[in-house]
C-alpha cells in the first residue's frame, strides 16, 4: 500500500532552519516524482517545489528561490525539503506527494505542478516560524 510519511516540522525562529523528510513507500520509488506542497487555515494547497523521477531537473516557487532547497534519495525512497532563512509566512503545514510518471510526459510541466494531478500524499507536518 502506497504511503508517504512526513517528519522534520517544529517550532522555529525567524531566520532559522529545518529539513523536512518524507519516507515513501510505494513499489518503484524511481517511477515518480514528487513535490512538496503547504496549505494555511483558509487558504487553498500552494506549490513549493517539485523534483523529477531522476533528481535532475527541479522547479520551486518564487517565493521559496534561494531558501528551500528539493532533494531524493532513492537508495532511502525518502524526499527533502532543506528550509533555510524562515520567515513567519512560511507558517503552515507542509504536504510531501507523489505523482507516478507518465511515459513520455515531461515530469515537471507546469501543469504537472497543481496538487490535484498528484496520486498520493502524506498527513503532513506543522511548521511554526516565530518572529
């Protein structure tokens, strides 16, 4: 049964940092590619980042360039989100999820960056910045 578990949130100060991890497990960890999502009270899931099935090719957000930083270990089926320089508004809880490849298709396409085309997700972790 496909599951992907998120750890690494906490309390932090303004300007500190925190590695998010999300284990994966599903058949062929190397058939998907995974983004990293976070979602406030009242507001809609909003894309952070995304990694392609070889961990080569990588987007973010504008708002997360030079501060998030998207790996995978495939040899640990585990994905990482390294956040550096936190502010207050990085408040929210972070989704990690997965989306198996299609044959052919480009991983990161932007179409492919809007949460409802990914297949599964973990429950998420809380990430608190305090100014």
């Amino acid at each position: 049964q496909e599951r992907l578990i998120e750890s690494g949130g906490g309390l932090v100060q303004a300007g500190g940092s925190l590695r998010l991890s999300c284990v994966v497990s599903v058949r062929t960890f190397s058939s998907y590619f995974f983004g990293w999502f976070r979602q406030t009270p009242g507001k809609e899931r909003e894309f952070i980042a995304a990694i392609n099935w070889s961990g080569d090719d990588i987007r973010y957000a504008d708002f997360v360039k030079g501060r998030f930083t998207i790996s995978r270990d495939d040899a640990k089926n585990t994905v990482y989100l390294q956040m550096n320089s936190l502010k207050p508004e990085d408040t929210a809880v972070y989704y990690c999820a997965a989306k198996h490849r299609i044959p052919g298709d480009y991983d990161l396409a932007t179409r492919n960056l809007a949460p409802e085309i990914y297949d599964y997700w973990g429950q998420g972790t809380q990430v608190t910045v305090s100014s």
